[in-house]
C-alpha cells in the first residue's frame, strides 16, 4: 500500500495501519511555489513474524531452541520503548509523589492457548458414523415400508374381527399361493447384472401427488390398503429408481475408477472442476434428501394438495396433443416430459432451492481466499457430502459377503498404497492422496509472505477438497481442519447397508411367514436367547446390522487415534475394513450363515421377489418358500 505525501498531514497516518513511513526515493515534487521537496512514502507491512521452522533442514540438522525469542510489531514495539522512556524519565526526576519511581518494567512472555483436545476430531467422528448409520439404515426403507404396511393392515383386519383372515393372507404371501395377487413384472434379476427395481420412467413423486392426503387424516390405513391389495412399495424420496447391484467386475472397476481420477487430479489440478461436479451433482441430492421430504411435510400439514399434483402444462396429455400440433413447443414439452416425466410444483421449489444454494456455495468457492473458514461454506459442504452418501448407498447395492470381501480388500491396499506408498514415488515425496485432498497441498510460499500477498499462486492451496467431510479445529488460532473422505463412508457403508437389507428382510419374511417379524441370528436350532453382541450393543431385536455399525465406529475412532498419535493423514480403510469385515465374517460363520450370506443370501432374493417380482419363477418360489421356514426357525414368533 503506497500513498503520496499530501498537504493534509493525516492523509499517511489514516491510510497506514502501522503508521509507519517507509521512503521509497522517489521524488515527487510538484514544483510548488514553497520549495518543498516531496518524497514518496509507502506504508510499512507490520506484521508478526511467524516462527515456523526451516523447512529445508533435515531431521538430524533440527535443534531444538531454548533461549526463549518473541517477535512482536512495531506499534508493539513503540509501546514498549515509550514505556521504557517514561521509566527512565522517572528515574532522571526526583520521583516527586510518584511512588513508582525507579521500579523496572518486567516483560512475561506468554505463549497462546490452544486447546489440548482436538474436538472437531470427535465431532466428524461422530458425523461419519451418523451418515453411514443412516445411508444404512435407510437403503433398506423399503423392505421396512412393505413390512409396516402388513402390520398395519393386519391390525385394520383384527379390529375389524377377521384375524382369520390375516393369518391366511399372511401365510399365503409366504408360500407363494394363487390366491395372493403379484406385482407387476419386473427385470430384476439375481446373476449380478445391473437391475430396476421400477420398469415406469415415471417418478415417485407422481403417487405421491396423485393421492393427497385424506383429509380425515387415514393416510397411512389407506396406504395399508394400497400395499396389501397391489403388491406395490412405492420407494420413499430419499431412494433412486433405478438401483444397481454390485458384482465382482464392478467392484474392481470402481477401484480403478477411483485410482485413475485420483492420478489425474494429482498431476492435473483441476480442482476447481470437482468443485463444479461437486456443487451440481449434489443440489439435487439435496432436494431429494432434504428438501422433497421436508417440503412435502410442510404442505401436508397445511393441507395444500395443488404444488403436490403434475402440473398441467408438462401432463402427458397436454405434452402429446402439444406435440401432434407440431411446432418448437410441442417437440420442447414432450422433450421435457420424456426426459423428466410429470413435474410438480413440489419439484420445481425443491430443486430451485437446492440449486440456489449449490450455486452460492459455488460462488464463495471461487471468490473468497480461504473459503474453508467461511461456516456457511463448510456446513453446505458437510450437508450435501451426507445428502450424496444417502444417494449412494440408496442406489448402488452389494448383495453378497463374497462382492463385499473383494471390494473392500482392494479398498483396503488401495487407501494404503496411495497415502503410506505414493511419498516413496512422487519427487517431493508428498502423499498423493494427501496432495489432492487438500488441493494441492499447504502452501509453498512463506506465510508472512502469504499474508502480505494472499493472491500469489505460491500462496494457494491447502484448501480441503470438496470430496469429504471437513470441520474447522474448534479455539486453535493455527486454524486447519479435521476431515474424513466419502469414500470412507460410502465403501464399508456398502457392507453396512447390506447387513441392514439382510435384517430388514429377514424380518420381511419372517412376519410373511405369520410371525412378528423380530429376527435373531442363526437358523434352525440356535438358543433364542440374547447373544453378548445384543447386550453389548443395545441391539434387541438381533441382527447384523447393529454389531457392524459398532465396529464401524471403533474402527474411525481407531483412525482418528492413529492421525492424533502418528501427527500425520492416514488411510482410514485400515481400520474400517478389518473391523467391518471382520466382524461380519466372524458372526455369520457363528452362526451357521456364511455359506448362505456368501452369494445372494435366501432371505434377500425371497423378499425382493415380493416386493419386485412380478410372476414368481421357480427358482424364487423355492426362495419364499425356504426363506419362509427358515423365518419360523431362525426369528421370534408370536
């Protein structure tokens, strides 16, 4: 900052914030009458010196300093010496009534506080374990909404005094009977190519618009009566049409995937394009997660049907008579409806919203410094890395230990070789997955040259890229972040999510079958008592789901330990697989349901039948009718 010596003697002093003048040389008389000789002054940089280590000295040329140093600026420093001056002065008089007189100044050199517990440490913690828990917990909603359903319906027969007629209908669901009316066909199939759990193009938001609420407020008794009587689950808003389930192949092309984008991040730096990807890609996983649901609520309990009906003016109808009449606005409708199906106004505000907020999130990541100080930056960024871990997992599906072994095992070496293995490649021996998650890696530049000069490109970087969770170190006036890459949710959330299936179709068939639905491990002949792992865990109705989300969480608190101990990043896959895996593997061969849950367990592909299939081969009618008497031994009937 430079400013010219002007007539008005407090022009310097208001502009300089050191009020210190520093004489350039330059001579920049105007030739006025006077004579005056003006010279031009800059403002001097009065910045503390930051006391950060060469970073060119290697670890046997390091001492450690004991003579205690502080730097501190010039206005500190002019302080200082007219303190010392005004203790001379007294010492020069003859003190008079100033008691004072004479006494020295003492200096206490204090160094700042920073907090001995790193909390946002704890804090993403416990943010990884919530998001994987509830991408979990909800990829399996739908063998959970058919079961509510069939409770719900059973109860509306027995209140009505046909109990009778509940355990028929129940127990004809299980065997596969004529008398039970089947959903329509469906290409789902169990040989590990990719499926559709919905053949309509049309969006779920349409049933959901299409049959308001009742006003008497029996939404759920009629949704009973729908789920009953048409075999029909319609997914909730949070869930993909489309799911695709994982084989081996596909396992192993992911790692490469991943591998491939990683390198060409690290030697390309297209940062700012992941973050466009980034913005984009997850507004509308915001909307559906957040946003639909939330909405959806709020018009319900204001009793406003019209934003949840199509809009008329995008209508299949209007679209196609549109169309018939020719012309660019027929041939842009039927565009629209063949591409986005029926729109509501629902639609239209949910997704305005997301994409607004995508949009600034955006903004501030390309014009402000370090964006990653900025709450509303890193909460919008945290909120919508959950929203895309939910997508995820709600669409991309395993559903057998033997896909789920070969994935997280190549996970497993490949987290390893790219942060431990990669330092002993690269030139300067960085950690690719290091470099790319922070962009780039810390700065290069000196950070009081950084602070002078903030948009140098040697001042850049550091900044945590927009593929994880981050939190700011809460009272640490170092700054930095805690973070936690998606992928180590969203892979052992693929075991996750396929153990909460498991469970929740156990329980499905199970309550088919005419029981009620509460499932333990093991089949035939294990003890009905509770097992140490449902004590342990709190987990009274059994399962797999509950232990494995235990294990997840000590195996990121393992993580999170190792980073505090070692001072350095590290792959938190070698921790988390072992423990989920592990654990997995270990309670299944307990008991007896290894060889089942290794390929396509029973229990899934009977209640997918159900739910998805429409005519029922031969191949699944065996599958209902085995995983209906398994459901008798293996859960608790009442």
């Amino acid at each position: 900052m430079c400013v010219k010596y002007a007539a008005d003697e407090t022009t310097f002093v208001s502009a300089c914030e050191s009020q210190r003048c520093l004489i350039t040389g330059k001579n920049v008389t105007d030739g006025g009458s006077d004579g005056t000789i003006k010279y031009e002054a800059c403002c001097a940089w009065d910045f503390a010196i930051w006391l950060y280590q060469d970073t060119t000295l290697t670890v046997d040329e390091i001492k450690e300093v004991t003579i205690p140093a502080v730097y501190i600026t010039m206005q500190q420093a002019m302080e200082f010496l007219d303190l010392m001056n005004g203790v001379s002065s007294n010492n020069d008089g003859d003190g008079g009534d100033n008691n004072n007189s004479g006494d020295p100044i003492v200096l206490s050199m204090y160094a700042r506080d920073r907090p001995s517990v790193n909390s946002s440490a704890i804090i993403i913690w416990a943010l990884g374990v919530f998001v994987a828990w509830l991408a979990s917990y909800l990829s399996s909603s739908d063998y959970r909404s058919y079961a509510k359903a069939i409770r719900m319906k059973s109860h509306l027969v027995a209140r009505a005094g046909g109990v009778g007629a509940v355990a028929a209908t129940t127990a004809a669901g299980g065997q596969g009977g004529e008398n039970v009316e089947r959903p329509p066909p469906s290409p789902a199939r169990h040989d590990g190519t990719p499926r559709s759990r919905s053949q309509s193009r049309e969006r779920s938001t349409t049933a959901t618009a299409a049959s308001p609420p009742s006003e008497s407020g029996d939404d759920d008794e009629d949704a009973a009566e729908a789920v009953i009587t048409n075999r029909n689950v319609q997914p909730q808003h949070y869930q993909e049409e489309e799911s695709l389930e994982l084989d081996a192949s596909h396992a192993i092309f992911f790692i490469v995937l991943a591998s491939t984008s990683l390198l060409v991040l690290f030697f390309f730096k297209i940062f700012n394009v992941v973050k466009i990807f980034y913005a984009f890609g997850c507004s509308g996983a915001f909307a559906q997660v957040v946003l639909y649901p939330l909405l959806t609520r709020v018009f319900r309990k204001l009793r406003w049907k019209s934003p949840m009906r199509p809009m008329e003016c995008l209508s299949e109808e209007n679209a196609t008579r549109a169309a018939l009449n020719g012309g660019c606005k027929g041939k842009i409708l039927m565009c629209l409806y063949s591409f986005f199906g029926p729109i509501t106004l629902l639609d239209v505000m949910a997704n305005t919203i997301a994409y607004a907020v995508g949009g600034t999130w955006l903004y501030i990541a390309f014009t402000v410094l370090h964006p990653g100080s900025n709450v509303f930056y890193w909460i919008v960024q945290d909120v919508f890395g959950a929203c895309m871990c939910i997508t995820f997992l709600g669409t991309i599906k395993i559903n057998a230990i033997r896909v789920a072994a070969i994935l997280l095992t190549v996970a497993f070496f490949y987290d390893i070789f790219f942060v431990f293995v990669t330092p002993l490649l690269t030139k300067h021996g960085e950690s690719i997955m290091v470099n790319v998650a922070t962009s780039g890696g810390p700065p290069k530049a000196d950070p009081s040259w950084c602070e002078k000069y903030p948009s140098s490109t040697e001042c850049k970087g550091g900044e945590p890229l927009p593929m994880l969770f981050a939190i700011p170190r809460v009272g640490d006036y170092q700054g930095g972040a805690s973070m936690l890459g998606l992928g180590d949710i969203v892979l052992p959330g693929l075991l996750l999510s396929f153990a909460s299936r498991f469970d929740e179709a156990k329980r499905l068939m199970g309550l088919v079958s005419g029981g009620a639905g509460r499932v333990r491990n093991g089949a035939g002949g294990v003890s009905s008592n509770k097992s140490s792992w449902n004590i342990c865990c709190g987990c009274g109705q059994g399962g797999y789901f509950g232990p494995v989300v235990v294990a997840y969480a000590v195996g990121l608190a393992m993580a999170n330990a190792a980073v505090y101990l070692m001072q350095m990043g590290q792959p938190a896959l070698l921790y988390l697989v072992p423990c989920c895996l592990g654990t997995f593997v270990f309670m299944a061969r307990r008991n007896g349901e290894l060889n089942d849950i290794w390929d396509n367990p029973r229990a899934i592909r009977a209640a997918d039948a159900l739910l998805f299939g429409g005519r029922i081969e031969a191949e699944d009618e065996d599958d209902v009718r085995a995983s209906s008497l398994l459901m008798n031994e293996g859960a608790e009937m009442t």
